[in-house]
C-alpha cells in the first residue's frame, strides 16, 4: 500500500514538473499579453508595429531623465520604461536604451558642459521646485527628452508638453500621452529610406523662402522640400505628394489654376495658406492707421469648387495676443506698453482632432471667416476657429492703433466659432469641367479628368500662420522661429500645427492617429486629502496591526480549543 502511494507520488511529482516545463516553453515562444487597462495605454498601434517591425538595425535612445525628481517626472520615467520594454517585444535587439542623469556630476562645470551640450543637440531644459529633505524649496533643471540614434543619424526627442493654458498635471499627462508618438515619429524620421516630396508654390506672390525659412527646414527632416514655379508646364507637379500655397498676393491665371486643378484631380494634396484681406502693418507702425482692403488673387471659383469659401471679411476677438504700443505723450521719450491687440486672436487648438490634439494656442493675424459650401459628398471639419467672444468685420476698413484705447463693449463680440482652418476630403469635381482646355495645354500630354481620385486637402484664412518674422542684419537675413513673439518672449503652436497638418495629409501609415489616444488624468482631490488625511492615515497604519493581532488572537484559541478538547 505504502509503495503503491509512493509510486503515485512520484508520477503526480513528474506529471507536475512537465506541465511546468510545457508552460514555460510555450510561454518563452509565444507572444502573449493582455492590457486590461479602460484606456488600452499598454497597447501600441498598428502603426508603431509597422515601424519597428521595418527596423533593419539597431535604434540608440539615450533618455535623459533619472536621478531625483518630483514624482511628475518619476511617473513619465516609468512610462518611458514601459514603452521601450513595449517596444524591444516588438523589435528585439533592434531596439536599445539607456536612462542617463545629467546631473550626476558632482563638479558644477561638468554639470554645465552638460547642459550646454543637450541644448546644442537640440533638448530643451525645464526648470522645477521640489522640497527637499529638510522641507525647502529647491530648483532643479531637467531635460525631458531624449537623443535618438540610428546609423549615422541623429534626432533630439522633446518630450516635454509645456502649454500655458493647462495645469502642471495636465501637461505631464498630456506628455505621457503623447510618447508613443513621440518616439515612433522620431524613429520613423531617421529610419525612412525613400522620402516624399513637397514643393511650395512661387509665381504669384507667395511667401518666399525667408518667411518660410523655419517651416522648410522643419519639413526638411522628413521630406524633400522644392519651389515651384507653374506658370508653363501642365505636369510640372506630378512628382510631388503635397503642394503648399502660402499668402499669394498676386492673381493666379486660369492656367495655373488648371495645373492646380489637375494635380488635385490626380490625388494631390495641398495645404492653402490664403489672404483674403490685407494689411500693411508697416503702415500700421509708421502713420498709426491703415486700411485692411481685399485681396482677391482669382481662386474664389475654384475653392467654391472644392466646398470652402474664404470671405473678404476680419475677425476680431477677444482672447488675443499683445502689440507694443507707445503710451507717451507726443514730443517725450517713447514708451511702450503691451496693448490687447484684438486683430491677432489666439487660436485654442480642439483636442478632437490628430492634427491640433495637445497644441499650444495658435497666434493668427487678421483671419477671415470660411464657409462650408457646395458638394455635400466633400467631407468638411473645421480644426481652428475663433473664440466664444469674437466678432466679424467688413473691409474696406480703417484699421488704427487708437483702437486698443477704446473700451470694450461684450455685448459686440457675440460671433463665436467662426472657422479659419477647414479639413475637406473626398472626391473633388474639376473647375474646368465642360470648359475648352486646349488653350491651356499648349501641345503638351495630359490626360484630364472631371473629378479627382479621393484625396484631402486644408485651407487656412490666414497666411501669417504659416509665416516666420526675419530680421536683416549686416551679417545677412536671421529667421525668427515659426510662431515666436519676440515682444512676450513665448512660442505659440504655429509650427507644430503646420507639421502636423503635413503629416495628415501625406502620412498613410497613421501615424498621426496615435496623436488621438487619451489617457485619462485621476489627480487625487487635494482639498479632501486635507480633510480626510488623519483618518486614512489611521486606516493604513493602525488598522493593519489590529487586524494582524485580532487573526493572530483567533488562531491561538482556535488551535487551542481544537487540540485540548
């Protein structure tokens, strides 16, 4: 009987150490996991598979973010962790990275060398307050970024959302959600072998490559950048995956407007900065006052077409940026002050959308009202319109800097939302349907067509977007940052907002997409932990003893009861 029992025991022994070994192997060759979070933020899209499944080397990240730091910052680091363990499943060895402190040194010096490095390579610092041990205040410089290596390549990651308009926890939760793109971008921008081609418009008085200077060498990284003249030759865009039209002041012919047309009806995408109103601000600056008259450059019928129309109107509003305005009186010393300056609204980006998701306020300069007209089949969004406390003008009219003196009425700015940037997608029918084209074509090959292949497209009634400030210096032209005030020293979203406009409309990966996840921020009710805080202190500490000793009591006399009976 005895032997009989111990056979068993040692067949059950095996059979469990089998199932063990079984487990294990499957376990190590298969690729198995579950996210059982509300919000699926430990599950990677498609599109970061297909990047890292592309890998045909080995991606550095050096993330520049350890040592001690506010629990902010430690929460993004352990996000961070996680991502790039998310990622090596995926891509294997191909995917390498290391958490660097670059406070580390003990020597101030070598401190500084090293910030002053990181700045170079493109990583922006943050400066932040932390009590220390003793219950003090300290500052602290972080930088939230990281260098990405791939190659011979090399791109800075700043990682670090910082919108004025939100909260601390708001922007890091922000930034959390926005690491997967972050880096799948990143990585997707040196590992691209085959680049997509953008060419910017010229010949009808657009903006040139000075005010264009910081966008062009931003879409740089990820595309090959030309501009184009079209004037002659009907094909001349074909070999471009988008067109940028920035501010032209000058009228288009019919036949560039047909070169446009037919690049459309083919698939092309375009991004149109237009100016339906202008104003000389140089003007504004030298005689006080000017005239803000319209511009009509001859592309009314064909964005009709399309679905938008651009009016020949200005919005005023009152969430607006600031001018310098001299406060002193005639004949003494200038004296400038920061004046609201109803004319430049500051555009809040709706979280709605890939394209404005998470953007710092957009800064426009005497934008115009779009309306949504025509084909019903034409998909239309509207991605930046003004604020609840806006109102609309008709030009001609007498713009004066006496304006910012003037006491504001509310009960005037009761137009609210009026569009100023429009997404349109679908299948576009030609302009030049039912016209003779021949005079045109010149002898030239083109096959026409009366309605497009599905493409996209995005107006702007506002070129300034689009636009950087420069300054002549006898050392040559400077070019200021995309959407830097140099009065108010901030940086607002013009640029990212153009970038990401790019990226929707060549991008066919969906990448931008992952823009769209949202992780839902549960901060703590500060005012109820005050309250509350001596009892759940008394619940976490007192009650686990209690409970310990009140088991530890009932085991005892149940032992007790059961061997003394």
């Amino acid at each position: 009987m005895k032997k009989n029992l111990k056979s068993q025991n040692i067949v059950q022994l095996i059979i469990a150490l089998l199932i063990i070994l079984l487990v294990n192997y499957i376990s190590s060759n298969t690729y198995f996991r579950l996210d059982l979070t509300s919000d699926k933020r430990y599950t990677l899209s498609e599109a970061t598979h297909e990047v890292l499944d592309s890998l045909d080397d080995i991606v550095y990240v050096k993330i520049y973010l350890d040592g001690d730091m506010p629990i902010g910052f430690q929460r993004m680091q352990k996000s961070i962790y996680e991502l790039m363990d998310e990622f090596r499943v995926i891509a294997g060895s191909n995917i390498q990275y290391q958490f660097i402190n670059p406070s580390e040194s003990s020597s101030e010096s070598e401190r500084n060398a090293m910030y002053q490095e990181l700045y170079e390579r493109g990583l922006n610092p943050t400066n932040v307050k932390d009590r220390d041990e003793e219950g003090g205040v300290a500052e602290k410089m972080l930088f939230p970024g990281a260098i990405i290596t791939y190659k011979e390549k090399e791109t800075p990651v700043n990682l670090l959302v910082n919108n004025p308009a939100f909260s601390a926890e708001q922007n890091l939760n922000n930034s959390i959600q926005a690491l997967e793109y972050e880096f799948v971008d990143a990585i997707r921008k040196i590992t691209t072998k085959k680049r997509k081609r953008i060419a910017f418009i010229e010949g009808q008085g657009e903006l040139d490559e000075y005010y264009t200077g910081d966008i062009t060498r931003a879409l740089n990284e990820y595309y090959d950048i030309d501009r184009v003249t079209i004037k002659e030759y009907v094909n001349i865009l074909e070999l471009y995956d988008a067109i940028i039209i920035a501010g032209p002041t000058q009228e288009y012919t019919e036949k560039s407007k047909f070169i446009v047309d037919q690049y459309i009806m083919n698939g092309g995408k375009v991004l149109w900065f237009l100016e339906s109103v202008k104003v000389s601000m140089d003007s504004l600056s030298t005689r006080s006052s000017t005239f803000a008259l319209m511009n009509d450059v001859n592309l009314r019928d064909q964005l009709f077409k399309y679905g938008v129309r651009v009016n020949p109107n200005v919005i005023q509003d009152v969430q607006c940026a600031v001018i310098p305005v001299n406060t002193a009186v005639r004949g003494s010393q200038p004296k400038f002050a920061p004046a609201p300056w109803l004319y430049f609204p500051l555009l809040v980006a709706p979280d709605n959308n890939p394209i404005t998701k998470n953007l710092n306020m957009i800064k426009a300069e005497f934008p115009s009202v779009i309306d949504l007209v025509g084909n019903s089949e034409i998909h239309k969004k509207v991605i930046l319109s003004s604020s609840a406390n806006s109102r609309v003008l008709n030009v001609p009219l007498l713009v004066s800097l006496q304006e910012v003196k003037e006491q504001l009425d509310p009960r005037m700015f009761n137009q609210p939302g009026n569009p100023i940037a429009v997404v349109l997608e679908g299948s576009f029918e030609s302009v030049f349907k039912n016209r003779l084209i021949n005079q045109y074509l010149n002898g030239q090959q083109l096959e026409f067509k009366e309605k497009s292949e599905p493409t996209k497209m995005i107006v702007v009634s506002d070129a300034d977007i689009i636009r950087n400030d420069i300054r002549r210096r006898a050392d040559g032209i400077f070019i200021t940052p995309l959407g830097y005030d140099r009065y108010t020293k901030q940086t607002y979203g013009n640029k990212e907002f153009v970038m990401n406009a790019v990226h929707y409309l060549i991008d066919e990966s969906g990448i931008l997409d992952i823009r769209s996840r949202e992780f839902k921020l549960r901060l703590l009710d500060k005012s109820k932990i005050l309250e509350e805080r001596t009892k759940w202190k008394l619940i976490n500490v007192v009650f686990p003893v209690v409970f310990i000793l009140i088991f530890a009591v009932l085991v005892s006399y149940l032992r007790k009861k059961k061997y003394t009976g």
